[in-house]
C-alpha cells in the first residue's frame, strides 16, 4: 500500500518538526529574559 505509506511519511515530519519549533522558541524566550536579567543586573551594580 503506497498511498498508506506516503500519509504515514507526513506525521513523522511534523512530530519532528513541531518540537523543533517550540524548542527554538523557548531557546528564543530563554535568551530574551537572560538578556533582560543581564542588563537589569548591570544597571543596578
């Protein structure tokens, strides 16, 4: 059955995808708040 094993390729694509985005996005939001923690830092000293 191709058909079957081509819709089984798309899942597999986005069930990796997907946690890549959201850990790029929490890397991003990571970074942000320790740049903000940073400069809050450096600024009060």
């Amino acid at each position: 059955m191709i058909p079957s094993f081509q819709t089984s390729r798309v899942p597999l694509a986005v069930k990796t995808g997907v946690p890549l985005l959201v850990a790029i996005a929490v890397a991003l939001l990571g970074a942000l708040v320790y740049l903000e923690l940073v400069a809050i830092l450096t600024t009060n000293t």
